[in-house]
C-alpha cells in the first residue's frame, strides 16, 4: 500500500501540489484525471522520488520514502515509470535500454529476461536498434517493456500515450491493461483524457490546482 | 517563366535588408578567412619566384617532431585534466541549491575571462612562495607549464562542462535514476549522452592551449606556437612561417574537426540552461572524496589569483602610478575592444542566420566559422600582415586597427555562436508579426529585432570585450611601432619588469575583466525579458 500523507510542492512561489492525501492501496489501478498543468506530473514525480515533498510523507508497504527530512533513492523504491514520449536512452540500443533497469540480475538472466518482454512487447525484430530508429508507438512499447523489466511493485504512467494516433493509441492501452494485469502491480495513470481514464477500468480520480476534487474511492 | 515575372520575384528578393545581410555575410566570412587567404597568396608567390626556401620548413627534425609532440601533449593534458577536474567540481555542485549553484556557475564564468598571464603572475608568486617550504620545487619547465596552464583554464573547463550536463534531457536521466544508482546512471547515462558536448569542450580547451604560448613562454617552455612566430622573426618570410606550421595545424584542423559536430549539437540542443535534478545525487564516499578534490582545486585557484594579486599588491598609490604609466596602453586597448565589438556584432549577427541553414550550406559555415579557433595566433597576425602588404591592399593598410582586426577574426565567431543559440530561443512568428504590423522595416528593426536579439548581442559583447582585452598572440604582431596594448605592455613587463608595476597593471586588468563580466551579467538581465532566457536565471 502506498499512503500519501498531506503532501505539497511549491516551485518559486506556485504550489503545484496542494496538501495531498491518498491511499493507493495493492493490485489498485487509479486513474489521475486532469487538466494540463494541474500538478499531476508532479504527483508521480514525488510518489517516484524525483521530487522531494515541502510537506507531508509517502510511505509505501510501511516504509518512509519521502518527508522533508528523508528521500529513499528513487531507485530503492520498486517503481516503473514511462514517461511521455517515452525517454528512452539514445546511446542504448532497444535491447540496452531494458537491460539496464535489470541491474541486479546475472547477464544470462538478463538477456532472458530482455527476450521475453521484447517478445511480450512484439518488438523483439527491434532489439538492436537505436530509438531514433523507431517509431513513436514502438518506443512507447520500448518504454513500457523497460518499466515492467525489473517486476516493480508500483507502475506509474505520466500519460503515455501523448501524440499517437487513435489505432495505436487503442493497442497500446491494452497492452498496458494485459501487463499489468499480468504483473499484479498497482498502477497509477495519468492523464488529461476522459476516454483514456474511463478505460483503465479502476478507480477515477479528478484533480485539478493541485489538489484532488473528487475521490473515486 | 516568362523574363519579366523572373526579373520581377529577382527584384522582390532584393530587398535592402536581404542585400545588407548577404553583404554582411559574405564579408563576416571573407574577414575570418583573411589570415589564411594572405597567406595562400604569399605561399604561391614565393613558389613562384623562389624568394623563400619552401623546402627546409616542411622537414621535420627530430627537434620539430618533439617540440609538436610536447606542445599537442602538453594540451592534450590541460584539456584532459581541466575536464576531469570541471566533471568532478560540477557533479558536487549539482547538490547545491539552485542560486548559489548559479552564482558558482557565474563566478566561474567572470573568472574565465582573466587572461592567462594574469595566472602565469600569481601562481609564480605562489610558486615563489613555496620554495619557502619545499626548496626543490621547480618555477619553470614544462610541468609548471602545465599546471599553470591547467589552473588558467580551470573555471572555462568548470563552465564548459556544466554546459556538456546542462544539455542532457533531465527526463532521461531521472529514468535512469529509477532503476539504478546515481553512480551507475553518471557513468552508464550521463557521461556517454554528454560525451559529444564534453568532446567539443575537450577540443575547445585543446585549441585554446595549443594555439596560444603566452603561458609556456613566460615559464620557459618553448612550445610550437611560439616557434612559428620565432620562425617568422628570424626569416621575415610568411610563406616560410607558415609552412613551418603545418604539422601543428594539421592537429589543430583534425581535432576542430572533430569537435565540430559537438559544438554545433550543443549549440542545438533544446534547452540547456533550465536542466537541473529535482532530488539531489547520492554518490559513493570514493567518488565525494574525488569531488572533495576537485572543489578544493577549484578553490585553490580562486584564492591563488586574488591573493596573489593581493600580496603583489604594494600600495594605492603604486597601483595609480602603474595605471598612469600605462594610460596610453590602457586608452588603446579600450578603444580597440569598442572597435572589435562594434564591427563583429553586425557581421555576426548575419553569420548567424547562416549557421541555421541546414545541408551542405550550414555544415560549411560551422567548419568555416571554427578555422580561427585552429589557427595559431601569430598565425594570424603574420597573415593579416601579409594580407595588408598585397598590392591592392597596401595602400588603405590600416596599421592602427590591425589589433581590431585580427580581435575581430579570432573572436567574431564566439558572437555568431553566441547569436545563433540566442536566435534558437525566439519564436520565428515574433518576426512575422513584426512584419505585418510594423510601420517600416526600420521600426521592425529598432522596436521588434534589436530588442529580441539584446541578450545574445550583449553577452557577445562582453565576450569580445574580455577576450580583445586579453588578446596578445596576434597583437603582439601586428601592433604598429608606438602603439601598444595594455596586455602587450604587462608581457613585456612580465619579462623585464618590476614587480609591482605589474601586479598594479595585472589588478587593473582583473577588475575590468570582472567589471565586463558583471556588467553584462547585469544588462543581460535587464534586457532579457520575454527572451526565453530570463526565466531561468536565477
């Protein structure tokens, strides 16, 4: 269970995140619905470690991750995150790019395990290439490989399927529907997309300057 | 097409503003290209008439072969040296908050732009100072050579390498710092993604160190770039000078070469001055301990030069004297800063646009606006000479501005960089909006352009001011008999004279080094409003 605890973030003067309480409880799948610039991305951000909170904690199974006085490593915090448009590193292959969230595991495992989500993912004829040598639907299926890659216990999703057509904008949400399921993980989605939002077929939550306004719990 | 609507769309694109520009372009280009065009032509008439031995020069003894191995080594290790040091520094100061992080970033910037003697004085007073406790310890030679070199260089290397981390994608990195270590994100993602940028800077701190001597020479090291200008006095021969330099500019030209393509990304990428981590780095207590190290060179360097300056230092009225004495030197050397800013900024500004073009045409203009940085200076001023003693041109040859000109070729194409990455931030629909509601295309100009273009116009000014000011390689050779700079006077100084008249005249230097810098600091923030830029200043 993830539990955030009156949290805010302010950057310069602007409090983007506004004394946030709520509990992501496991296998939960939450949408986050809102307009641009309402503070979800920030939301994630803090849940990921990648922003420190002004206020308030994220405790996640029981463990403090974030206060104002404590940041676990976003690494230390079983966290898959794909980003808009994807992020994927240019000097990595495709096959480079999953490899390296498999840090703790032997290369032999590695390798299987690289296979088998390229396979998942159907991009395994891709696995050598450079990301500017692919499109932008199979770097979002690149991106969503390497967040399942190390089997994270939390899946956090900043509105990736940004400027794609509706074809594969439909794909790949199932596909992100089918590994997550798969995977058990709790899933946290954001987005600006009414259509997108009611797909994830959890729970909706609508937020809006930084705070939430209506609960789907 | 029928003949008149071709003359007519021809008459269209004649615009007086397109003819300014292509002029301006085309002489930007011409001026850069000068030196080397001189020098071509003395090459083939000396061929021609047998007036110069052309043979001899291209030999290389065994003196030559070690003198060009010790001088591309000795920069390849400033260079290399400087950077590691500036990744170390640079990786601490990432855990700073964010104004002071920048008021670092600024300092190191002002500091970059003291000239190199003023270096090669305080840390000869240091060293001088040392022999107090180690008596053994050497003040001249190649490896004091080195380690000045390396110090002088120290706050570019710093800069240049919080530009090569500042031009990564953040979001790539904090990907990175999900699934792994910060160390291991440093080494598996931000180093190879900065390694273009941090090449470009490499081959920038290489060209500077190996194409200037004054550092070596006033610590006895004889390095290749001194030798041409030797080679220049004993033959009065540039075709001789300049054969003479071709093993070194074949370095030179491979690695700007080389560092082309990293320069011209790194002037591309999308937005390298907001990039920052919003949480801050862990590292291992071996790697603190190395950025420890680097922290305290840094600092080293910084108390070494004011105190130095400090001690050297006798008294205020010392200090007046010197400056009274080198009043002449000072009021030439300000006038020819002025004169150089006045003529690149235009020319520049034109250049710019030039370096946009994509293709064959853009890659052309960014290898041909990077020939000066690979040229050495006497190089230069030998052909800016030879230039001026070509029968068409001997007879407007103007001897008093040749230290503007050869200031303006070696340093008008920072401006047109400098320009080109300012123009990257403007939206191009300003400049149409400009053009349908301004009243005239002078209006356009004056009200829309110009107040768009300041911060990259006022931050090259304060670039060619400082770099003018310092300027001694090519000025030392074209400056006409009477006439001298104030850099040109503390060299001289730095040989022959008292201490104190130059520790007097280095200070004076320093503060209006650091006056430039913090006063275009200061009036880029004034005028950068909507620029893009403003916001992420801190």
């Amino acid at each position: 269970m993830i539990e955030l605890n009156e949290i805010s973030k302010t950057f310069d003067t602007y409090r983007v995140v506004d004394r946030v309480s709520l509990t992501i409880p496991d296998h939960a799948r939450i949408a986050l619905l809102g307009p641009s610039g309402s503070g979800k991305t920030t939301l994630l951000r803090l849940i990921a470690g990648l922003e420190k909170p002004d206020t308030g904690t994220i405790t996640m199974d029981g463990r403090l991750m974030s206060s104002p006085g404590t940041m676990v490593p976003p690494s230390e915090r079983s966290i898959g995150f794909v980003f808009q448009n994807g992020a994927l590193w240019p000097h990595m292959t495709v096959a480079e790019n999953i490899r390296f969230a498999l840090g703790d595991l032997a290369f032999g495992e590695q390798q299987l395990r690289t296979r088998s989500l390229l396979e998942r993912m159907g991009i395994f004829t891709l696995s050598a290439r450079y990301p500017d040598q692919i499109s932008g639907g199979e770097a979002r299926r690149v991106a969503l490989a390497r967040a399942l890659a190390p089997r994270p216990s939390t899946l956090l999703f900043d509105e990736p399927l940004t400027s794609l057509d509706r074809t594969l904008r439909e794909d790949l949400l199932l596909l992100i529907l089918e590994s997550v399921r798969e995977t058990g993980s709790r899933m946290l989605y954001v987005t600006h997309d009414e259509y997108e939002a009611e797909r994830i077929d959890g729970t909706i939550i609508r937020f809006e300057n930084g705070t939430i306004c209506h609960d789907g719990f | 097409m029928t003949t008149s609507s071709f003359f007519h769309r021809f008459a269209a694109r004649l615009s007086p503003e397109r003819i300014a520009v292509t002029l301006a372009t085309i002489l930007f280009f011409l001026l850069i290209l000068c030196p080397l065009i001189g020098l071509s032509f003395d090459l083939v008439q000396a061929y021609m008439t047998g007036s110069a031995d052309i043979t001899s020069p291209l030999v290389l003894t065994p003196r030559r072969t070690g003198l060009l191995a010790a001088s591309v080594g000795l920069a390849a290790a400033v260079a290399g040296s400087g950077l590691l040091i500036g990744i170390l520094f640079i990786s601490a100061l990432f855990r700073l908050p964010g104004k002071l992080r920048y008021g670092i970033l600024l300092m190191l910037l002002a500091l970059a732009g003291i000239p190199p003697y003023i270096h090669a004085l305080t840390w000869s007073e240091a060293i001088h100072g040392a022999h107090l406790i180690v008596p053994g310890l050497p003040a001249t030679g190649w490896l004091v050579s080195f380690w000045v070199e390396l110090m002088a260089l120290l706050p570019l290397s710093a800069f240049l390498s919080w530009l090569a981390f500042a031009s990564l994608d953040i979001r790539l990195v904090d990907a990175g710092r999900l699934v792994r270590s910060d160390i291991v994100v440093l080494w598996r993602i931000i180093l190879p993604m900065a390694a273009p940028a941090l090449g470009a800077a490499f081959g920038f701190v290489f060209l500077l160190c190996c194409t200037d001597y004054s550092v070596p020479s006033l610590f006895g090291a004889d390095v290749y770039a001194l030798d041409i200008f030797a080679q220049f006095s004993a033959s009065n021969s540039a075709a001789e000078a300049v054969l003479y330099a071709v093993p070194l500019l074949l370095v030179t030209f491979l690695v700007m070469v080389a560092s082309r393509a990293g320069i011209r990304t790194l002037a591309q990428t999308p937005g390298w001055i907001p990039a920052r981590s919003a949480t801050l780095p862990e590292f291992p207590g071996w790697f603190r301990v190395l950025q420890a190290g680097s922290t305290v060179l840094v600092a080293v360097q910084i108390l070494v030069l004011f105190s130095g300056l400090f001690l050297a230092f006798e008294s205020p009225n010392v200090f007046f004297a010197s400056i009274l004495m080198a009043q002449e030197e000072l009021a030439y050397s300000l006038l020819t800063a002025v004169l150089v800013i006045l003529i690149s900024l235009p020319l520049a500004l034109a250049a710019a646009q030039e370096l946009k073009r994509p293709g064959f045409r853009g890659a052309a203009a960014w290898l041909i606006v990077l020939v000066p940085l690979a040229v050495p200076a006497p190089l230069i001023g030998i052909g800016m000479i030879t230039m001026g003693n070509l029968p068409f041109f001997s007879a407007f040859y103007p001897a008093l501005i040749m230290p503007a000109m050869v200031s303006v070729i070696k340093f008008s194409p920072f401006a047109a960089i400098i320009l080109f990455v300012q123009m990257r931030f403007i939206d191009p629909l300003l400049f149409d909006a400009a053009t349908v509601f301004a009243k005239s295309r002078f209006d356009a100009w004056t009200r829309i352009h110009l107040p768009l273009f300041a911060p990259g116009l006022v931050v090259s000014a304060g670039i060619l001011a400082s770099l003018t000011l310092a300027e001694l390689g090519a000025t030392l050779i074209v400056s006409p008999p009477g006439h001298a700079t104030i850099t040109m006077r503390i060299y001289n100084y730095l040989h022959y004279g008292s201490s104190s008249d130059v520790a007097g005249l280095c200070l004076m230097v320093t503060v209006l080094t650091l006056g430039v810098s913090s006063g275009t600091i200061l009036l880029l923030w004034r005028v950068s409003r909507g620029s893009g830029i403003r916001g992420d200043l801190p």
